[in-house]
C-alpha cells in the first residue's frame, strides 16, 4: 500500500538508504485511503548530522570564498531533503481525500529527491557533502506544528514556505552564477521549474479542502497563519512564478500590496 510505502520510507534514518526507497516507491501501487496508521519510529528519521539549530545560529558566509559557496549549496540541499520528507509525510498523515492526492505528493517527493541528488551531488564536487554544515528545523517545525490538519499543512507548507523559494530562487542562482558557481545555474533552474508544479499541487490541494469546508482560502489561509504563528510573508515576490503554480489575481494581489 502507498500510504504505508510512505511511512516506512520516512522512518529510514541514512540519508542513501531514504533517497533510494522514494524513488523506488511504486506510483502505481494501491492505495488504502481510509487507513489510520500509527509510525513506528521517529518521524522523521535523520542521521546525526547536520547539527540542528536556530536559524539565527547558521553561521553566514561570505560567497567570495568556496567554504561559503558550498555553505549555501548545503542550505538548499537541506531544503530539498526536508522536502522529501514533508512529502511522505502527508503522504501517511492524513487520510480520507482522493487518491490523486496522494499519487500527487509521491511525485513530489520524488522529484525532491531527484533535486537533492542534483544538489549534493555537485557539492562532492567541491569537496563538500551533506552534514558537513550546521542547518536548522524550520520547514519540519511548521510540519509538526501543522501534523492535525491537513488545510493548515497545505496553506502554510507548499503555500507559503515552500512558496518562498519561487521568490529567492532567481536571486540565489545570480549570486552563485557571479560568484563563478557556474554550474549550480542549471541545477536552480531544474528546481525552479518542478517546485511551480509542487506549489501548484498544494494550491490545488488547499482550494478542493477549503471547498469542501465551505470556507473563503484567503480568509482561511489569514486564520491559519495567526492560529499557527506562521512567519509573515515578505516581499520581493516572484509574481509570475506564483502565478504559473496556481495564485490567483486576487492572492498576487494581496501580496503585491505587501
């Protein structure tokens, strides 16, 4: 069963083990949408490395030195890693919505797996892996924060954390292109092209629960944020990205006036 394929994926604690499990996850495997299941293990399994702290203690590096070039390669092979994770972690979590909904997510953690490859992969080039630099929680906090309901995980993961990285992305890839990281550029422009797509599923996702609770996504996504303390969203924003992953005149609207 996918669902439980999820799971188990999500509980694997080494980092090659976990990558090579998502994609041999099986697409076409039956799915048991209505299953309750209850993790066996830590969610989500992670080696020990990278050290875990506040965002305010990642220590900043400057891009004129290779050290802080792949420090940032890391920053981002960090996000693509917990993006795998945020994937099958919907994947088992909630139950009960369309199939489609899950055969959705285990795409995306497949393509997150496929831009950390991508990432780590380039970062060996330069003697570098991943862990070999502190990183921290943020995008698995507001996982857990979220873990008891699914519109609250849709609007403030893939709509506005994940959503953020359309907005940074073009920036990050200059700075590394100029700082003569020139082989990261394609790697971003991979990524910038699957995450409109993983954007566009959440809001997909968010609008069909907001539907079938009768309520306003705008208004939703504002009650969400304040319930969960989620950060404040802050320009510049990619509108053009937002608006090939799904935002509508009136979210690019509420943003732009930000």
């Amino acid at each position: 069963m996918l669902r439980r394929q999820a799971l188990a994926a999500l509980l694997i604690d080494t980092i090659p083990a976990k990558v090579a499990a998502v994609e041999a996850l099986d697409p076409n495997a039956p799915i048991d949408t209505a299953a309750v299941l209850t993790p066996q293990g830590i969610i989500p399994g992670r080696e020990a490395r990278p050290v875990l702290v506040p965002p305010s203690e990642v220590p900043r590096r400057s891009l004129h030195t290779a050290e802080g070039r792949a420090a940032l390669l890391h920053a981002i092979a960090h996000i693509e890693f917990n993006a795998i994770d945020l994937a099958l972690d919907i994947v088992w979590r909630f139950p009960n919505l369309p199939e489609d909904f899950y055969r959705d997510w285990l795409r995306i953690a497949r393509e997150e797996a496929y831009h950390f490859t991508l990432v780590n992969d380039h970062l060996r080039t330069l003697g570098y892996t991943y862990g070999d630099f502190p990183a921290h929680r943020g995008l698995w906090d507001m996982a857990e924060k979220t873990a008891d309901d699914v519109l609250a995980r849709l609007a403030l993961v893939p709509r506005a954390m994940e959503a953020r990285g359309l907005d940074v992305n073009r920036g990050i890839h200059d700075k590394l292109v100029q700082a003569g990281e020139t082989a990261a550029g394609p790697i971003l422009d991979i990524i910038l092209r699957d995450e409109i797509g993983h954007v566009a599923a959440g809001n997909r996702w968010y609008r069909h629960v907001c539907q079938q609770r009768g309520l306003a996504p705008l208004a939703a996504e504002a009650d969400l944020a304040a319930r969960y303390g989620a950060p404040r969203q802050r320009g510049p924003f990619n509108l053009e990205a937002r608006q090939a992953a799904g935002f509508d005149a009136t979210e690019l609207a509420a943003l732009a006036a930000r």
